[in-house]
C-alpha cells in the first residue's frame, strides 16, 4: 500500500520539480539584459539551421561532403563566436570587465570575416 | 615616489631593448651555427627527402601555384605515378617557393636551390623567437630570454635543420612553436583576435607538417585537465572553442588532410572535448542564473535524464570506430601508440632507422645538459600552477612519451625540454641573484625596486645605520664571515616584506659559486652543441669523407652515378634501385623510377624487393614486365660504407616475403645468422643482389675482401646473364647494370612435345613481355 503512493508521490514530485525548475531558468533568464538576449537569438538561429542541414543531408545523402561540412560548420562556428562574443560583452563577467563592448565586436567581426572567407573556399 | 617611477620605466625601458638586442644575437646564433655543412662541404641538399622537397620547389617555382597544385607525377612510381598535389604537405614547398618569388621580385637573383639550403636555418631563428614568447607568457622574459638561447642551439633540433637539410620539419617546428604561443597567449588573455591568429597558425602547421595530429590532441587534452582540476573559465572557452572549429575547416582545405579531418580517429579527441566543453559551459551557467536549491533539483533530473541519452550515443559511436579495423587510427599513428605494432603489421614502417626507439645515450647527445634541468623546470612550473604552466608540464610529458617510441620525434621534444629548462634556470638565476644583490653592503644601499615601497620608511634607519658600517667594511671584501655577523642584528627588525624576501636569500659564498657553477653548465652545453652541430649532423651524406694518413678523401660516388644516368640514358629509360634511391634518382638523374621514399605502395615495393631476391632469369622477367632499362645498386664493400644494399637485403627479403609468399627469409640465412661468405646459403648465392653487388669483385684485391661485412665473399667467379654492367663509379659505390635484351632464339634444352608452339610463340612474340605473375 505505501509502495504506489510513494512512487507515485516520488513522480510526481520530480514532475513538480521539473515544473518548478523550468519555472527558475524561465524567471532567471528573463532578468537578462536584451543586447545578451539577441545574441542568444542569433546563437539560437545558427544551431537550428545547422540541424535542419543535417536532417537534409539525411535525407539526400552525403555527396558532396565538402558543401555539407562547409555548411554545417559555418552555422556551429558562427554560433560558437557569438557565444564568445556573448561572454565578452556580459557585464556579469569580471574577466572581462576592462575590455570594451566594440573592441569585442570587432574582434567578432573578424573572426566571422575569416570563417567565412575559408566556407567560401570550401564550398566547391 | 616620482624619482622610483622615473627609475623603474627607465630600468624597463632598458629590460626591454637590452632584450631586443639579445634576440637579435640569439637569432643571428641559430642561424650561424647550422652553417658547418656549407663551410665544410658545400651548399648542397641533403639526404633522401630534402631532394624530393626540392624538386617539387623547382616545379612550383618553373611552372606556377596552379599546375603544383594539380601535377600528377608520371616520373615515379612506374607504371603507376602519383598524384603530388594531393600527396604532400605543401607547406614547406610554399614557403621556399614565396620566399624566392619575394627575392627575385626585389632583384635578388638566389637561385632555388640557394634558398631551399638555406630556408632550414632562417626558420630556426624564428622557431627561437617563439619560444622566448612562448615562455614568457609562460614564466616572463628571463625565462624566455633563457629558453631562446638554449633552443638556437639543441643538438636535437640541429640534427633536422641544418642548412641543406630541407625537409618539412625545419618549418614544422617553427608552426609548432608559434602555435602553441598563440594558444597560450589566448587563453591568458581571452582575445578573440589571438584565437583567430591561432586558427591560422594552425593552418600553417597542418600544411607543413603530419605531426600537427599532435596539436591537435594535446590541446584537448590539456582543455581536460583544465576541466578537471576545476580551472574552467570563459577565457578557456575561447581560447577552445573557435579553434575546433576554424581548425578542422582549414585542416580539411589541405588535400593531404581533406576528410580525415573529421573522419580519423587522430580528431576524434578535439570533437568530444568540443562537446564536453559545452557541456561544462552551460552548466557553469545555470549554476550561475539559478539559485544552489534549484541547482541540485536541476542536477538530479539531467543525470538521471541524460545519462540515458548519453549512452546511447556513445554505443553508436564505439560501434562506428570499431566498424573500421584499426579503429579509425592510420598506420602511422597506430604505430606511435602501440610501439609493438609496426613491426608486426608494416615492415616498411618499422625498417626506417628513424622509426627505431632511442637509446639512453642519444637522450644525452640530443638534449644534453636540458635532461637533468627538465625536472627542476617542472618543479617550478607548479610553483605557481596557471594555466599556462600546466600545459608546458603536459606538453613534456607527452613529447617524453613519444620520444620513447620513435628516434625521430626526440625533435618534438627538443623545444619542451628547452621551455623547462629556460624556466629552471631563470628561476635558480633570480634566486642567485637576489641572494648576492641583497648581501653586498656596496649594493643594498640603492633600496632595490623588490624591497617594495612600504617598507621604506623602515629600511632607511637600517641604512643609515648600515652606511656607518659600510664605511669600515667597504674595503674588508674577504672578511665576508664578519660581516654577516653585523648585519643578522641590523636586518632583524625590518619589515615583513624583508622577512619573506629573507627565506628566498641563499648564503654569499654559496650563491657565487652556483652562479659559476650554472655558467660552467652552460659552457659544457654550448661546446657540446657546437661540436655535434660541427662534427655530428652536418654530413651531407651524400658526399662521404674520410681522414686517412695520406689526407682528406672525398666520395662523391653518388653525384658521380646520378650524372651518368642523366647523360648516358635516353630520357624516358626506368631505372629501378631500392626505395632509399629514388627521390635522388628522380632528383639528380631525372629519370624515372619504380619506387621511391614516399613507400606509399608496399605491393610494388615488395615486387623490386622480391626482384631483387630472385635468381638472375626470374628478376629479369619482373623487370622486364615493369620496362625496366637499368638497375641501380649501393655496394660499399670496397671502402667501408656501411648502409649499402647488402647490409638493408634483409628488409627487402622480409618485404617481398611479406607479399609473394615463395620468398622465405630462412632461405638466405644460415643457422640463422646473415652471411655472405662461403657458408651462405645457395639461394643467397645466387640471388641478384648478391651478383649485383660482388661481380668482378674479385679483381680489385683478388681475394675480394668485404671491408664492410669483414670476410671474403663466397662465389667469387660468375658471370651475369641476363644483366650487363654499364657503369661502377670510382670507389665502387654505385653500380648501374642494363637489363640485356631478350635472346633472338634459344638455344639448348626445350621439351619435344612443345617445340612446335614454343618456336611459333617466340618467333611471334619474342617482343610480348611474360608477366610472371
């Protein structure tokens, strides 16, 4: 008799756990500020848009990999620069604190100004 | 306080171009002491690689960056040639041919073969110059000012730059270095500027040189044990990061490379520590947005959640490596990590004298005085622990570990060790130092800039009351006891400063003399480097010289056949020798060759080797069906040369056992031991490398004495039948035979119940060659 209940009650915590949980990080990340959460946007775009490649590439086959790598990690390496870009633009980082939000940008720029440049080379 | 300011930026200022000068001499150092072979010899290429590296230079430089990148070889490798383009590491051919292109643009005519001599020692000045910034992010400029010097000089390093030996790792090092600089100098400072240049020096690297594979699992792993002793921060993040990615796309634009980029086994590290590093970031930053409660809530629900998931991922992907038999690794990486594996799967691998493990004492001859420094810099390195340090530490450790395994790689120790030991013996240096700085009477009055600024108002009481002292004692140097004595009760009440500073302080007489001791060290050091530069790794080997009692003789044997070849042959005539020959062959001679050192294809290097241990009839056929004009052989019996085809017909005979199944290697051995005197075995007897090698050997001293196996051969008398002799240099050294043209009829025994179609099929196609196989 006190087994069910408890797994169930045990369940049901966890699924009120999981709830109460979400309920944080949703109340936690809305405190951020909103030049943080573009860049969150934009992070969030490069992911979906490197698995949508990847399902397509499922779908069709792999030849010509160097067009399915060169996309694919475009799409990753531009989402892990914004991440950095991200982390150095957040005034919540002490490391970070002396380094100015342009300087960080530009470096970003960069960064992508080369990537791409490279994408474009081994696009095919 | 403005006078101490004024004093310091001075006494940097000074630092810092006082540092820029020793760079200068340090560069000038490493440049200069790899010219021995030029002054010795002449400026001419070394070796077996060097030469192939310098005729794909001459190629880029006559015809142009785009027919390089699409040149398909038909000079080697005959019938099958082979696609340069797609097969070697441009990196080293581009240097050289833009640095030429750069000087005869300015209207300084060198000609090629001038700038691939010299690319070796230029290179190493600016590998020098990476170190110093690489240790001193690591330590400081002392530090780095000290690796500098001692790397311009590691006999290990000298060994593979000197000037003529233009091979890929005299710019690899250089990538290495650098690279490694610039991924340090990101993760201390966090700037994504310096991670992009890191990409990119690491893209310098994967073009120069196929141990980049080593960059690019040693900074996973240094990345882990970050994570793991709970160093993670964000700069790690972008130091990693970005340099997965940008580096496995520019890894990938490599031809040699291309896919295995993301599909070997060598890359596989970078991609789960890629992963795991997300990981790591994203929980730091949820346990920063949440509170502890809901933290461990979160943690309980993605363990149980997601250890599921993460298990089934890594099943898929331990099923996917083991699909593959050697678990995705290449051959050569396989035989770096199972030290045992080369010698049981690849003989060609495992027959290379480079690929052999080192013994102790060539430890001692390749890094010298650095072998005992090395553990001393890694004590310092924990003292204080950062980041940085603790990649120099695993760095030495791995390089330490590979240098076991294969003699080659002592050359990617060589700058670790040189890193450590600049470290240990700047660090002693400073301690020294200080120690006589802070004893001399005449010196401790200029309160130093370490004694610190707060504690000045105490240290000048101590002074005034030090001066009267001092102008007693200034002249009494010797009574050094006495004056000790004096001062233990006037530094007692200082500050605290002064008191830590007094730990670190060694006795007067204790500290001179290690400090002359450590120069002595570093004299034995430098003389050593200088007489193996000298005496040890400047041998061109492609000429020889020996000192006699009657003067200097020089072979140049060698030089002497290749030159005959290229102008006694037709040019499209095949000559076929041993592996070892055929990047010289096609370099010199311009002739094509069968096989050559890429030893890319073992079945057809096995068809030469078994050729090569097949009676006279049988390695004529297979010749003949590869249209074979000549045959090339090294012979150093007459003069003592030690690495001549005799002494390497065993690795041949294993080769070619190890495809054609009828060469058996205890047919050329008697009671296992390899002879060539009238005890050998008839099949070694009669095979073709034995005639080749001894035929009229007989009539240079009569009794055709061996000097390098030390005996008189066993058949002294034959004749060749199916070969002629065309052409022996002057010392014996090389011997060229032409394969004889099949005969017009035969004569002698030929079975009755064949003789009608026998007759008809060699009047027909006396001109068909018969393939053997």
């Amino acid at each position: 008799m006190a087994k069910p209940s408890s797994a169930s009650s045990s369940s049901s915590s966890t699924t009120k756990d999981a709830q109460d949980l979400l309920r944080a990080l949703w109340s936690a990340y809305s405190a951020t500020p909103s030049n943080l959460k573009i860049i969150d946007l934009y992070v969030a775009f490069a992911v979906f848009s490197a698995l949508l490649q990847v399902v397509y590439m499922a779908l069709v086959g792999t030849f010509p990999f160097n067009s399915f790598l060169s996309g694919v990690l475009s799409c990753v390496g531009t989402a892990v620069l914004a991440v950095c870009l991200r982390i150095q633009v957040n005034k919540e980082n002490k490391e970070f604190k002396d380094l100015a939000p342009e300087r960080a940008f530009a470096d970003f720029v960069l960064c992508n100004v080369v990537l791409h440049l490279v994408i474009m080379n081994f696009l095919g | 306080m403005a006078a101490t300011d004024a004093q310091t930026s001075l006494r940097h200022a000074f630092g810092n171009v006082l540092a820029f000068f020793i760079l200068i001499l340090i560069g000038v150092l490493a440049f200069s002491i790899r010219l021995f072979s030029v002054i010795k010899y002449e400026s001419v290429i070394h070796e077996f690689d060097p030469y192939f590296n310098y005729r794909v230079t001459q190629f880029l430089t006559k015809n142009g960056i785009y027919d390089f990148w699409n040149w398909f070889d038909d000079r080697t490798w005959y019938p099958l040639g082979r696609v340069i383009g797609g097969t070697v590491y441009p990196g080293l051919t581009l240097t050289a041919g833009t640095l030429w292109w750069v000087l005869n643009s300015l209207n300084i005519p060198l000609s090629v073969e001038t700038v691939c001599v010299f690319t070796a020692p230029i290179f190493s000045a600016f590998a020098s110059w990476a170190t110093y910034l690489l240790t001193k992010e690591v330590k400081g400029a002392g530090a780095g000012l000290t690796a500098a010097v001692l790397l311009a000089m590691v006999p290990s390093y000298i060994s593979r730059s000197v000037a003529g030996s233009y091979d890929n790792e005299a710019v690899a090092i250089f990538a290495l270095i650098f690279t490694f600089y610039l991924y340090i100098k990101t993760l201390n400072t966090g700037s994504l500027f310096y991670a992009t240049l890191n990409s990119i020096a690491y893209f310098y690297m994967v073009c120069s040189w196929g141990g980049y594979t080593f960059i690019i699992n040693l900074i996973p792993m240094h990345v882990l044990l970050c994570i793991v002793t709970g160093r993670y921060s964000s700069r790690l993040y972008i130091a990693y990061a970005p340099l997965v990615v940008l580096g496995t796309l520019l890894a990938a634009l490599v031809p040699v490379v291309g896919f295995n980029a993301v599909m070997t086994s060598e890359h596989f590290a970078s991609f789960l520590v890629f992963i795991l590093i997300h990981v790591v970031a994203l929980v730091y930053y949820i346990k920063g947005i949440l509170s502890p409660k809901m933290f461990k809530v979160a943690v309980t629900l993605v363990v149980s959640g997601g250890l599921a998931v993460g298990f089934a991922m890594i099943a898929v992907l331990v099923a996917m490596v083991a699909a593959s038999p050697t678990m995705g690794w290449s051959g050569r990486s396989l035989s770096l990590l199972d030290p045992t594996y080369a010698s049981k799967y690849i003989p060609i691998i495992a027959s290379v004298s480079e690929h052999q493990p080192p013994t102790w004492p060539s430890y001692f001859m390749d890094i010298n005085v650095l072998a005992f420094l090395v553990p001393a810099g890694i004590i310092a390195c924990f003292s204080p622990l950062s980041d940085a340090s603790s990649f120099v530490i695993l760095y030495i450790v791995t390089s330490v570990y590979f240098s076991g395994v294969m003699v080659r790689l002592m050359l990617v120790l060589a700058p670790a060790a040189c890193i450590l030991s600049g470290i240990a013996l700047s660090q002693a240096f400073d301690v020294f130092t200080r120690s006589i700085k802070l004893q001399l009477p005449s010196l401790s009055v200029d309160s130093h800039v370490n004694a610190g600024d707060a504690s000045s108002e105490s240290v000048v009481p101590d002074d005034t009351v030090k001066t009267d002292k001092t102008e007693d004692t200034h002249k009494e140097r010797t009574s050094k006891k006495s004056k000790k004595k004096e001062k233990e009760p006037v530094e007692k009440p200082p500050s605290k400063s002064q008191i830590k500073k007094r730990l670190l302080v060694l006795p007067l007489e204790t500290s001179i003399i290690a400090i002359v001791l450590l120069v002595l060290l570093g004299a034995f050091y430098v003389v050593h480097s200088v007489w193996a530069a000298a005496e040890a790794y400047s041998a061109p080997s492609i000429v020889l010289t020996s000192h006699s009692h009657d003067g200097l003789h020089v072979f140049d044997d060698f030089r002497e056949a290749y030159a005959w070849l290229s102008h006694n042959t037709e040019v499209d005539d095949k000559v076929a020798s041993w592996w070892d020959y055929g990047y010289q062959t096609t370099a010199m001679a311009n002739r094509t060759v069968i096989v050559d050192n890429n030893t890319w294809n073992n079945t057809h290097i096995a068809t030469v080797g078994t050729a090569m241990s097949s009676p006279e009839k049988a390695a004529w056929e297979i010749f003949n069906s590869l249209d074979v004009k000549y045959v090339l052989v090294v012979f150093g019996g007459l003069v003592g040369y030690p690495s001549d085809d005799i002494n390497k017909f065993l690795w041949m005979v294993r080769i070619g056992g190890g495809v054609f199944p009828h060469i058996k290697e205890p047919d050329y051995l008697r009671d296992g031991q390899y002879r060539i005197d009238n005890m050998a075995t008839p099949t070694m007897l009669n095979c073709l490398m034995y005639k080749l090698s001894y035929y009229r050997f007989v009539e240079t001293d009569g009794k055709a004495y061996d000097r390098v196996r030390r005996t008189e051969i066993g058949k002294k008398y034959f004749k060749l039948t199916h070969f002629e002799e065309v052409f022996t240099t002057h010392h014996w050294m090389v011997r060229i035979y032409k394969l004889k043209p099949p005969k017009n009829r035969i004569r002698g025994k030929t079975k009755k119940t064949k003789s009608k179609a026998s007759s008809k099929t060699v009047s027909k196609k006396q001109g068909i060659k018969k393939n053997p196989f």
